[in-house]
C-alpha cells in the first residue's frame, strides 16, 4: 500500500459531520474506512506484537458484507446449528458426526480454523491503532473509521466463531469449558469420548491468552529494563545534580527487598497501603475543585472487550455539582429501583440496542444474570445495532462534548465509544472530550477504600463507593442497568466532593487542580 507523505497536515471533518456523513451511507461506510489505509500505513508499520502488518491483506477484507470463512462461502450457520441440535438430539444413541450433518467435520475443523487465525491477524491491528492515532501529533491520520470498521467486522466475526464452536458441541465433537490463563478467561475445546480421532483439536483452540499473556509479558519486560537502565544510570552518578550517587531516585521497588528476611504481616500491609496512596495515571481523571455541570453515563456490554462485544444498554443523565438543579427540568423521575429519588439529577436517558442473530442465538447467560438482559430477545426489528445507528451515536457524542462526562471505571466506556461511536476518537484527541472517574476518587479521596485481606487492591467497585457515600443503602445491590448505576454514580460523587470541600481535601487540599479537572487532550494543531 503506498506511503501518504509526511509534508501534509490533514485536516479532518468535524466529529459530528462525519458521523452524519455515516447515517447517510448506511454500511457502505466500512468499505469506505479502507480509503484511510494509506494513512494508517504510514504511521503504524507494525502491530500490537511488534509484527509487520500487510496493509494489502486488510484492503483484502470485506468489511461491508463479513470476513468470516462461513459468510464468504454462503453458508448459513444459524441453519447449520438448528440441525444439527435436531440431528443430534433426536436420538439417545451416539450418532457418527459425519453422518447426516449439514458440515462435514473436516469442514468445520477449516472453517474454525480459517477465522481464528483472521481473528489474530486482525485483533493484533486494532490493538495498536489507539496509540499510533493519539500519538500521531503531525495528524497524518485524519479519521478513526478504519479501527472502528475493523472492530465492527471483527465482532460479527467473533459471533460466527463462537457457533462454529456450538456446532461442534452439537455434533458430538467436543465440550467447551472457560479456563482462566492468567489475565484472559478463554473457551477451550476437550474431545468427547470417541471423538478424538476425528478432529485435530489443538488447531484450533482459543490463543488469546497466549497472545495477550505474552504481550503483557514483554512490555514488562521492556519496562524493567528501562527501570534498570535508569537505576544504573543513577548508581553512576552520571547527574550530579538530580541523581548524586547511591540515589534511590530511580529505584522502583527495591524498598524491602534487601536482606532476604520476610517481612510481618503488619509492615507488608503498611507497604501495601503506602503504594495504594502513590500517585498514578488515574489521577488524571480525578475533578477538579470547579466542576460543575456534568454528564453521568454507564453502559452495559455483552462482553468486555470493545473489539468483540456489542453495546446493549446505556443510560445516562446530568447533575450539577455546585449550582442549583435546572428549575425548567421535570422531577420526579421514576427509575426501575423505585426506592431510587430523582434528587437533582436530570435530563435522564435509557437507551437499549440489539445483537446480531447469530449472537442472539447463542444467548449470554452471564449477562442474563448480571443485568437481567436476555440478548436471545435482542435481535428483532424493536432493537437497533448500536455499531449500525449512526443517529444514535451522533446524538451521544453531542451529549458528551457539552460538557464533561463522569463513569466509573471510565476507560471501559471510553474504549467502547473509541470502537462505536463515530467521531468519538477525533473529538478525544482534539481536546472536546473530558472523562471523570469516580473509581479513582473512591481510591484516593475515600478511607474506606483501602485495601485489606478481602481486598488487597481496594474496594473501589461503584456498589461499594455508593454505599460508603450514602447512594445506595446497604441492603441494596447495584442494578447492572446504565441509568439506575449512573444515579447512584453520581449521587455519591456530589455528596462525596460535599464532604471533601468541607474538610479541605480533594480537589481542595493539596495538589488539587481547579477548574473541571479529568482527563483531556491538549489541542496541538
């Protein structure tokens, strides 16, 4: 793919234009994305796994109408699984895979196969486009739609993965168990009885973790060899002035090493909640003493990973911090927790999106149980995609710029909008988007947050901030639903910042910040 040169600054269509720009062309606007490689091609030579990226094979995919090996070959799986589990389930006696079935194993095996070696290839992309855009200072990438339209192939990808995987469940092939491997929790394949020699199964396991296991391991690697490079730049007295010799200035994490004795109880958990208070990335998240009108939002996922899940619920409301609720505004709100008051929030929004079929399908049952949201009920006409409503992602991202916007645990939601929500990404680094956490005000600003045996890294989950600052009643669980965990979001953050102004802490004690505080990209262009 040729080279865009690196003379020219280009300059973007306004967020809100380029969304508008998407209502109008419905999903051709993923075969359009493709227009952007030249650009990307020019920052981003490698991916995520410090592998060159063949830019040619991504103008290869079809991103508008699938890139899965079942959809390019026209063969309808949804069909495919209904008879097999009719097949399958209509006798008690075991029944040899390949007879009867729709697919065949050895095209089944292929099939898996074919998309998840895609599903690497392209994942390992999309994990290292925020980067190269947010650091790409001269501009030479002008849109995120490339990443977005690479993330809403691959979910619909994903989908088609997982009931390839069903189908062989229903054929009799194989069990499925979820395995935790280190970070990820993965779906691994075990042969059923007198199966085993029918299908090579280590082909076409899950290498997730192996893959994001293994990424993590070498950018810390790479992060204590520049911990030991400036530790011995230090110990060599190279800067007599900033680093004298025997200086502990860049020495990360020596502290109670030396000596080889163990430490008590006592003097590790004093450690413990000396390196819980250190300052960190998240403080830039925290708000500032003079924030006022915000936009409280939460949204509920089939999944956690922005590049394979979909958006199903969202809700989202205003509250001012300092000034007066709105006299204009209607009271009264009832929320689906009807012991929940309105109290000053306002301007409340509940939003519900659909799934494709072929996840409908399958059904979620850990989202089922969290939120009470059945995606087997989420694919008919009444449920929009969000990844396809492009109206709906214009008027949340006007929402968003207005003011700023409070989560908790706020880059799931940012990670999820970067994939979403078109012109999310260009407004973010152009500096019209500013993110509050209140995970990070639990952490720093609240007591009751420090670690202990149950907790070693903090309770910081929003039901227990909410119920420390008097949101919601002890007795009483978060709903798991976008609207109702807002409110109490940000019913304990007004009461929270009440409590820290009076006391001179926070955002009013030391190296507190005035003005609306959070995290927001300078404009450099």
């Amino acid at each position: 793919m040729g080279f865009c040169t690196r003379r020219r600054v280009l300059r973007p269509l306004s967020a809100t234009m380029q969304s508008m720009n998407e209502a109008k062309t419905g999903r051709s606007w993923l075969t359009e994305a493709k227009q952007d490689i030249s650009q990307w091609s020019a920052s981003m030579p490698k991916n995520a796994d410090n592998e060159r990226i063949d830019w040619h094979w991504v103008m290869s995919l079809d991103l508008e109408h699938g890139i899965g090996a079942a959809k390019s070959q026209g063969i309808d799986l949804i069909a495919v699984l209904n008879a097999a589990d009719t097949t399958f389930s209509s006798t008690s006696e075991k029944t040899d895979p390949m007879q009867d079935s729709v697919l065949s194993v050895q095209q089944l095996h292929n099939l898996l196969k074919k998309d998840l070696a895609v599903r690497d290839r392209l994942e390992s992309i999309i994990a290292q486009c925020n980067t190269t855009f947010m650091t790409d200072f001269d501009r030479l990438i002008a849109s995120y739609r490339l990443p977005r339209a690479l993330a809403y192939a691959n979910r619909r990808l994903c989908d088609e993965i997982a009931v390839l995987r069903r189908i062989g469940v229903a054929m009799g092939l194989w069990t499925i168990a979820e395995e935790r491997r280190e970070r990820v929790i993965v779906p691994v394949l075990q042969s059923v009885a007198g199966a085993e020699s029918l299908v090579n199964l280590n082909d076409i396991q899950d290498r997730t973790a192996q893959i994001v296991n293994g990424r993590a391991e070498r950018r810390a690697a790479e992060r204590e060899q520049k911990r030991a490079s400036d530790y011995a730049m230090s110990r060599a007295n190279l800067s007599g002035v900033t680093s004298p010799g025997g200086s502990k200035v860049f020495d990360y994490g020596s502290l109670g090493s030396a000596g080889g004795s163990a430490d008590s109880a006592e003097a590790a958990q004093d450690r413990r909640l000396a390196d819980y208070k250190k300052s960190d990335w998240r403080d830039a998240y925290l708000p500032g003493r003079d924030v006022d009108t915000v936009m409280g939002i939460d949204i509920e996922t089939t999944g956690t990973d922005p590049a394979r899940v979909y958006i199903i619920d969202a809700g989202f409301e205003f509250m001012n911090m300092i000034s007066p609720r709105p006299a204009g505004e209607p009271a009264g709100y009832r929320y689906e927790q009807d012991y929940y008051e309105t109290g000053d929030a306002y301007g409340q929004a509940r939003l519900s999106f659909g799934v494709p079929a072929q996840n409908a399908l399958l059904g979620n049952p850990l989202i089922l149980d969290l939120t009470g949201i059945d995606v087997r009920d989420r694919a008919s006409a009444d449920f929009r995609l969000f990844d396809e409503w492009p109206e709906a992602q214009i008027g949340l991202l006007q929402r968003l710029e207005q003011q700023p916007y409070v989560a908790h645990n706020a880059r799931f939601e940012h990670s999820f909008f970067m994939l979403n929500v078109a012109g999310y990404a260009e407004s973010y680094r152009a500096g019209n988007i500013t993110i509050i956490d209140t995970l990070p005000m639990s952490r720093r600003w609240d007591e009751g947050s420090i670690p202990d045996d149950e907790h070693p890294h903090g309770n910081n989950t929003l039901d227990a901030y909410a119920k420390r600052q008097g949101a919601l009643d002890a007795s009483k669980s978060e709903r798991h639903l976008g609207l109702e965990d807002t409110h109490i979001m940000l019913v304990a953050m007004k009461h929270h910042l009440g409590v820290l102004h009076a006391e001179g802490r926070g955002p009013w004690g030391a190296g507190g910040r005035p003005g609306n505080g959070g995290k927001r990209c300078g404009k450099r262009w």
